[in-house]
C-alpha cells in the first residue's frame, strides 16, 4: 500500500501501561478512559485490547457510549457528565451504560422517570476543579433522592482531581478530604478519585475505582517514572522524506520564509503537515526523528508538509521515516511542550486521511 503518512498503534504498550496502573493500585478496579476515541488511539481497539485486563471503559459522549457498547456488549460502561433528559435515561437502560449525574435536576429527573430497568449512578461532588459536580448540600440531596428510587441499580461517589500532577500535594489533599468526610457520612458507598497523576503520585486517593486515560496511552503527567516503571507510548507518528535540497546561506524556508539559513543547509521536506493533525504553531527548532537521528523543524508547517535541517544527518534519501512523536527519543509530550499544548491535544488532533497501523 502506498503510505506517506501513517500512526502506528502498539498493543503491547498499550497493555504494559495498563498493567503499571495494576501494579500501582492493586486493589483498585480500572475504569480506562476511552473517550475522544481513545484519546485518538481508536476507542475500539483500546478496549479491545484491555478487555480482561481492566474493569471498564468510559466515554463523555452519548454517541461514543451507544458505539462502544456495539463493540463491547457486556463491558462496564460510564457516561461521563453530560445533558442528562428522558431520551438519554432511557438508553441508559436499554443499553446498560452507567451514568454520571453531576447536578441535582438531573438526579431529581432520573427519579422520576419510567426506565424498564435500573441504571448504576456515579454522583459527581465538585471538590474545587469548578467544572461539573455538586456542592455538598445538591450532593447529598441527589443521594437522598436515588438511594430510595427502583431506577437506581447502585450508587458510586466521584469527583475529579484538578491539580494532582503538581508537586504541591494540598490541593488533591484537601479535594480528597472534601468527598472522603462526605461519603463516608452517607455510608459505604464505591468511590471513585484517581485519574492518571494520582494514580502516580496520591496512592490514598485509589480507592474503589481509577480511572487512568493519558497514562494507559504512555504519558506520565507527573514525570515521575522511570526506568522499569516507565510508560510505553502507545502512539507512534511516522511520515516520509519527499525531497531533500540545499539552501544556500541567506535563504529563506516555507511560507513567509520565517526560518532563514545562516549556512548552506540540507532540507528534507516531509510528508505531515496540519491537515494531518501536527500542530501548526511548531515553532523552529521543534525536534524530530530522521532515521532515528535527532533533527528540528526548519520552517513553518503547512498544510501537508514540514521541512526538517538534516544538514548534520548523512544520506538523507526520498523514502525515510521521520518520527515526529512516540518514540523513547521523542515523546508527544516533549513536542507539545515545544508547542504549547499536551500530549493530549496531540493524540486526538490525528485527522482521519492519516493511516492507521495496528501492531
């Protein structure tokens, strides 16, 4: 086949960085974050490949869960915090998707709706991240109201960490504390904190559930590991060397001729540009990998090409493969810090022309 540019998906990176979140909460069970299509990695085949080795998937979209559930149908699957109404509770039901319900109109709502069969609710406190959740009193209010309905097939507690990559540990403490005093007052309910970093760095705050996304996928959001506990990226860009040329000192290179030689310079010009999903803000120097070797983007990015100095890379032909992310020379992470962004952005701005190898 005819390939110029191309992201390769490795499931055994994939099922390593699982098995650290295993190691690393034990007696936690794993709600894997499957949402944006698996973070660009393709929701399918993530799931795919964890089934077994996690305990769930979620998803932040009605569309995403009702396509997940066609793939998984017996796997445990969480809506994430959403506009809740009649139509969505009733496939909440029918399909047997876990809901979060982060706000108490909803939950009123949910309980006073005819469903044909009971649903499991995640009740969501805001613990100080001020997107979704509940103060304490709409909080327990909502548990109160679906503790007693037949619509409610169990009660989860949850809320979301904002600063728990950080090395400042007070602000995941204090969040932790918020929800841990209120559900413990409520009862023993499942509880659910943990994303990725706290995963990593907060090991009181695991509990009944994690729900790790960026990790499973090979970034550490706290740099934290390494060596034998180091992620495996799971996500590899790959394009190819369509020319290379010599410019002389003084010229310009790409639109605007922003980077200018300061001596004569070999340009490879490469087949990946921002219709492609790498980030047109790049600036000049971000770095690359020409047949392994370190390189930096000279030149704006376009829309179907970049343009690379390999001028200190011998033998630079028509046909290499530049990695532009994911291998352990170069993560995502360090070229969305080039870039201004994270490895999140990166992984799902993958536009759909790229093709996609599953190894």
């Amino acid at each position: 086949m005819h390939r110029t540019t191309w992201v390769e998906f490795n499931s055994k990176a994939l099922r390593h960085n699982a098995a650290m979140v295993r190691r690393l909460a034990p007696e936690s069970a794993i709600l894997a974050m499957v949402k944006a299509n698996g973070y660009g990695h393709g929701a399918d085949w993530v799931a795919d490949q964890l089934r077994g080795i996690v305990d769930g998937f979620a998803v932040a979209r009605h569309s995403e869960a009702l396509t997940l559930r066609a793939a998984q149908p017996n796997s445990r699957i969480l809506l994430l915090g959403t506009e809740v109404d009649d139509g969505l509770l009733q496939d909440c039901a029918t399909q047997k998707l876990d809901i979060v319900i982060h706000e108490l109109g909803a939950a009123k709502l949910l309980a006073n709706t005819i469903l044909p069969q009971s649903i499991t609710v995640w009740l969501k406190l805001n613990t100080g991240m001020n997107r979704l959740g509940m103060c304490n009193k709409d909080f327990c209010e909502a548990h109160s109201v679906l503790s007693g309905s037949p619509n409610v097939a169990a009660i989860h507690h949850m809320t979301h960490f904002s600063d728990a990559e950080t090395d400042s540990p007070a602000a995941t403490d204090r969040q932790f504390q918020l929800l841990h005093s209120l559900s413990t007052s409520l009862g023993e309910f499942p509880v659910s904190m943990a994303n990725s970093a706290a995963i990593i760095r907060h090991p009181q705050t695991h509990l009944d559930w994690v729900r790790p996304g960026i990790m499973l996928y090979g970034d550490d959001p706290t740099t934290h590991l390494a060596g034998v506990d180091s992620l495996l990226p799971a996500m590899t860009f790959k394009a190819k060397v369509l020319a290379v040329r010599e410019v002389e000192k003084g010229e310009g290179v790409g639109y605007n001729q922003r980077w200018q030689a300061s001596a004569k310079t070999r340009i490879a010009t490469v087949a990946a540009g921002y219709a492609d999903g790498y980030p047109r803000q790049a600036p000049d120097g971000t770095p690359v990998l020409v047949n392994g070797e370190l390189a930096r983007l000279a030149g704006r990015v376009s829309m179907d090409l970049l343009t690379v100095d390999v001028s200190h890379i011998p033998s630079v032909n028509i046909g290499d493969i530049v990695t532009l992310w994911g291998d352990s020379k170069l993560s995502a992470a360090e070229v969305g810090r080039h870039c201004n962004t994270i490895s999140y952005e990166l992984f799902t701005r993958i536009t759909a022309r790229v093709d996609r190898v599953y190894l």
